[in-house]
C-alpha cells in the first residue's frame, strides 16, 4: 500500500499455541548476475560537464588545438556509450550516491501469490540470492513498474528473513493504474527497480499499544503484532474489512501469539461496518495506537483517540493512510504551465497534483503525502507555500514544489516549468 503517515502524539496463537511465521524465501533465480545497483537517477537532463580540450599547440590565444578537441569529443562519447552498455547489460558501477534522493536496484519477483479476493503478494529478492538491507515494522519500498509508474507498498514479511521482501498490493479499479499494472503486469521472474526500505510509520514498541487494520492496512500492522508479541508487549490487534474474502493474511493473524485473547477479527457482512467506539474499546489504558486503514476509518479513529488522549485514557495515535489527506486551510490560486501557457485554477479543496493529473494523466505522483518526491515540479514564479516533509531549504530556494501537498497563497498564481 503506498505508504505515509500522521501521527498525534506528546511527541494470537494458533489452537496448539505455536506461532505460525510467514513463509521465509530461500529460492534464488539461476544464472543471477547480482543485485547490480544503479545508484541514483540523475535529475532528467543533467550531464556532468564536458571535458575541456588543452589550448592549441601553435600556442594560438583563446583557440583550442583541432586535432585534441576531436579527440575529447571521441573520447567523451566513447565513455559515455560504455557506461550505458555496460548499464543494460548489468555490470554498470554503482553511481556515487545523492543526498535525498533514493537508491535503486535491480530485484526479481520470486513468488506471488493470491492473499484475497483482489489482493496479490509479491516476494521479492536479489537476482544473485545475496542478503537484503534490513528493515522494521513499519517500513515500505518505493517499486517502479514496467509501466515507469512508482509506488509505495508496505512490506508486511518477516524482518529476520533476509533473503527476501514481501509486499502485497489490491487491486484499486477507479485509481491511478499502478495496483492493476502490479496484478495484470507483474509476475514470478519480473525484475523490478526498488527502492528502500523506508519507514515513515515506524514502530517504538510503546509498553501498550492497540493495532486497528483496516483492509489491506494490514500490511504494516502485521509485523507490528509480531514485534510486540516478542517483547512481551501489553498488545491488542482489530482486523476490520468487508468480508473475510477481502482480508488477506488472515491465517498469519489468527496464527499470532495469544491470538484467541488479543485479536478481533471483525467482518462487516458478519457483524456489520464497526465504528470508531468499537474500534479503540479494546484499547489497554495508556496504550498507544496504531492505525492504518481507508480515510474515513482513520477520520473516526482519530477523532476517538484524540478524544480519549485529552481524557487521560490513551497516550498517543499514529497512522498511516492509503490516500492523500484532506486540504486544510485551502485557498483557490492558479497553475500556469510555462511551456504552453496553459492557466488551471486550483479549487480551496483540491491540490495542484489533483488539477495537473486531470489535465494531464501521465503526470508523476507516488505517495501522495509530500514525503517521496516523485511529483516535485520546478516553480519559475510565485511564492509557495510548502506544506512537504521532503524538500530541504536549498531545494526550496531553487524553486522545487511538492505537488501533492504544497500550494499557494489566495490569488496567487505559480508558473511551473511544464
């Protein structure tokens, strides 16, 4: 699931009583030729400068020797076509790391498997079979599609298991196109780039805490479960979705530790659409809550757990939602696009991103949230009003713009380099 979070803060067992850990992956692909990391995609048009041909051996001012300076543009295009041939067939070097930007490699989908009605998973791991960066509850990978398409999905394995990552992904029909390229594109033996792991709703293992899953918002509550289980934590977990069909990873929930005691599974076509009381209730005083789930779930449980922070009942709420947050404090303005002069109003309760991808479809977006940095834009005039958790002081003072998030005083309007 694409990853971002809030948070609001002062800052099972089975029935013979044995844990039941996700199948750990331990399958390599034959003839790997290693992870090859790529490094870091330089900005789009961006090449290191030409080298300088040496002044002419007549010892002419201000003119360089003809003979050298075809040699340099050769020798500059030689090296150029080299690194990209050795690019595609593997064996690129890595590039010398960016600060801010994320690091790519090359993984292959080794198993996928149907969780649910509508929901895949993906287990995904080097082409050489060599030991993946480790991870905690929480974390997610960036996944650039065949299509080119970038997304966030929660990993939601084992963090012990090193030879492998497991995200799972359902199937959204109205949406952006990247979870059905995932189940209709993406099979056992496809290479991915990926990028992370990240984690933008990590887990601190509070001395008692409540998980609320919401549908596939399970993916990152499910190694919390575990990670409190084996701490001894005072835990509870509610596992809310349409039908049990829907929910995947059900049997990995009813396989946790103390299950039977400190699980809720709760169907809505069994026990009708639960609300926020029914969800916190189980709360253990003082815990912390964990929550990830579809917004107007998350709009109930916050409203409840905030209600019960100010009364002394809960400590704190952290969440991770599937979809952009509402505007708040919107005000209308307008996008101009430079490269065709095109003006596009932009509504008090829609954001820039919103407005371009209606005008054009192809525009870049991953998290949604301002945390990724896939939809940054360049602004040629206008002042900005960033609302990103990205983009550093300098980025900003160039002109880069989250989309997703950021907007612009009442009336103003931006020119953007598109």
């Amino acid at each position: 699931m694409p990853a971002g979070t809030g948070t609001t803060a002062p800052g099972g067992t089975d029935e013979t009583g044995r844990h039941q850990p996700p199948a750990r992956c331990d399958r390599t692909v034959p003839g790997g030729t290693g992870e090859a990391p790529l490094g870091t995609t330089r900005p789009d048009g961006i090449r290191p400068p030409a080298s300088q041909a040496p002044p002419a051996l007549s010892g002419a001012p201000g003119r360089p020797d003809r003979l050298m300076r075809n040699l340099t543009i050769f020798v500059d295009s030689f090296v150029r076509l080299r690194g990209r041939a050795r690019e595609a067939l593997g064996r690129a070097e890595p590039r010398p790391p960016q600060p801010g930007l994320p690091q790519w490699r090359k993984l292959v989908v080794t198993d996928r498997a149907e969780e649910a009605d509508g929901v895949v998973s993906l287990r995904l791991a080097a082409p050489s079979g060599g030991p993946l960066k480790p991870w905690q509850p929480g974390a997610h990978l960036q996944l650039e599609l065949p299509s080119g398409k970038i997304r966030h999905y929660s990993l939601n394995g084992d963090p012990a298991d090193r030879a492998c990552y497991r995200v799972a992904v359902r199937r959204i029909i109205d949406g952006g196109g990247g979870s059905s390229e995932v189940h209709d594109a993406v099979t056992q033996g496809t290479v991915l780039r990926v990028a992370g792991p990240a984690n933008a709703f990590p887990f601190a293992a509070d001395p008692a805490v409540l998980l609320i899953a919401g549908g596939i918002g399970i993916t990152p509550i499910l190694p919390m479960a575990r990670k409190a289980a084996a701490l001894g934590l005072d835990w509870r977990l509610v596992y809310a979705g349409r039908s049990r069909a829907t929910m995947p990873f059900l049997d990995e929930v009813r396989a946790l530790p103390s299950a039977r005691s400190r699980v809720a599974i709760l169907a809505d076509d069994e026990t009708g659409v639960p609300d926020a009381a029914d969800l916190i209730g189980r709360a253990p005083t003082g815990a912390a809550v964990y929550a990830c789930g579809p917004p107007p779930m998350l709009a109930g449980v916050r409203d409840a757990v905030n209600a019960a922070i100010d009364a002394g009942r809960l400590r704190a709420l952290h969440f991770e939602r599937f979809t952009a947050p509402p505007v708040t404090d919107g005000h209308p303005f307008e996008v101009e696009l430079a490269r065709s002069g095109t003006v596009l109003p932009v509504p008090a309760d829609r954001s820039v991103l919103d407005v371009l991808r209606a005008h054009d479809p192809a525009t870049p977006y991953s998290c949604q949230q301002g945390f990724c940095g896939t939809c940054a834009q360049r602004v040629l005039r206008g002042t900005v009003d960033h609302r990103d958790q990205r983009l550093t002081g300098d980025e900003r003072a160039a002109g880069d713009m989250l989309v997703c998030v950021s907007r612009a005083p009442e009336s103003e309007r931006l020119v953007l380099d598109l």
